[in-house]
C-alpha cells in the first residue's frame, strides 16, 4: 500500500511538472504572438533603439549562431533581451509561430542597416568646424501644422550656409530632388535594399545631381543650408543644420518613418574627411 502511494505522488509529480511546463509554454506562444500584434512592435521598430555596441554585438552573434544580425536586432527590439541565447531561444518560437510577419520586420532591418557606410557630414580637415545632434524623434514642430520630427537635425558648429559638404550615407539611386516648403532643398536616396535616405534643407547641390542618378556612398550629394519652411527660395527660418530622415514601404506601399538617431551613433566614428571651402 505504501508502495502505491508513493507511486502516485511520483506520478501527480511528473504530471504536475509536464503541466506547468506546457502551461509555460502555451504563455511562451502566447506571448510571442501578442508582441507581434502589438501596436508597441510598429514603435520599437521605428524608434529603432539599438547602440553601437549593442548591434556590433549582433554582428558577433551572426558568427557563430544561427541567425543573421537583422534577426538578433529584431529579438532585442521585441523583447529587450540582449544575451545571445535568450535571443536564440526567443527566435526559434516566434520563426516557427510567427514566421510571415517576423521575416517582414527582419526585412526592415536589413532595409534600414545593411547599405550604411558614412556619416553624412564629413569633418573638416584642419579646423574645428563639427555637428552635433539629440534625439529628438517625434519632438514637436509646427511648422505646416502640429506634427512630431521625424529625422535628426545635425546642427553645424558654424551657423553660415554653403559650408558643410553633405555626402550619400550608402550607395543608391537619386529619387527625389527639389523644393518642398518643409524640407526646403531636399534629396532623397532609394538605397539598393529599399531604405529611402532623405536629406533636407540644403543650401544648394552637387553639380550633375537629377533624378535617377546613381550615387555612391561618400559621394558629394550638396553643401547643408537652412533653406525652407515657405516659398522656394526662402532661406533663414532656423538655424543651418542638415534634416536627416529615413524612410521605409510597408506590405502595402505605405511610407513610414524610423528614427535616423541610433543610425547616427553608428555613423558617427564612420566619417569621412573633407577639405571645406
Ligand atoms: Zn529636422
């Protein structure tokens, strides 16, 4: 009889066990499918809240794992893991429960980091002239209506337009180019794995620049100026500094924002240098 008794307190045991853990694991999938769903993924991707260190990190992980550095970067902006295993076990489930709408986020990614090679402003050989930035994604502006920023502002310690070379982040195709009365002389590269990289209020352009250029990374794309908010022409309204934005197409063609600010930390010890006028 006590034999039996044991027996069955062995057995609720294990069942018990194989419970909570199924239990754990149901919780797991649930999880993972909620933050998929989640209105918060949209922001963590387009806040894109990744430093240096961390990504380089990713590139490591790429390695010797097995998962790319985009995929690594998405675990870490879903779910704020940073260790390379919580990351591996995280990307097994949600590559087999959430497969479609995962490899779309990683797509982004790869979209927003593989084709970075500079930092758009070059430092001046010789003399001090520099840029500083914050983060100041989605901050207010009012220019045109309410709105929150969607780029970086790199602010030249020298406040005279036509100074600042301004130069292609990555390789890619001339889309745009021209006034618009909020970004002033504006040019926007469509980079070859899809970011559009978009640089505003220019004092003027780099000789042969049109639609449908290609351009190279490091290539002079104009000078950082201060021109617009108004009519073509208008110049002055705000101090010079060279608008950063970054932009990506949704599964349906939609264009959204993603902060260009950890994008411009990366950059930052990637710069070129430039004999300025
Ligand atoms: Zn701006």
């Amino acid at each position: 009889m006590k034999r039996r008794v044991g027996l069955i307190c062995i057995l609720l045991t294990v069942m018990l066990g194989l419970d909570t853990g199924a239990i754990s694991w149901i919780q797991d999938i649930a999880e993972i499918i909620h933050l998929m769903d989640d209105e918060d993924t949209k922001e963590n991707l387009r806040s894109q809240n990744v430093s240096q260190e961390q990504y380089e990190a990713f590139c490591e992980y790429e390695k010797d794992g097995n998962y790319s550095r985009y995929e690594y970067l998405c675990g870490y902006l879903f779910t704020g893991e940073e260790s390379q295993k919580s990351l591996e076990q995280y990307l097994k489930q949600v590559k087999r429960y959430e497969k479609e709408n995962f490899s779309c986020m990683v797509a982004y990614e790869k979209a927003i980091w593989s084709d970075l090679k500079y930092f758009p402003v070059p430092a001046s050989r010789g003399d001090e002239r520099t840029v500083s930035f914050e983060n100041s994604w989605m901050s207010e502006r009012t220019f045109g209506g309410k709105r929150g920023h969607e780029g970086t502002d790199l602010m030249a310690s020298l406040n005279q337009r036509g100074h600042y070379p301004v130069i292609s982040i990555s390789d890619g195709v001339v889309e745009k180019i021209g006034w618009l009365s909020q970004g002033g002389y504006r040019i926007g590269v469509r980079a070859p794995n899809g970011a559009y990289f978009y640089y505003a209020h220019l004092y003027d352009y780099a000789d042969g620049m049109e639609e449908g250029v290609e351009v190279k990374a490091g290539e002079l794309l104009g000078f950082m100026g201060d021109s617009g908010y108004g009519e073509e022409g208008t110049v002055g309204k705000f101090d010079v500094h060279l608008h950063v934005g970054i932009y990506l197409n949704d599964e349906n063609g939609e264009e959204f924002s993603i902060n260009p600010y950890w994008i411009m930390k990366y950059l930052e010890d990637k710069r070129l240098t430039s004999q300025y006028e």
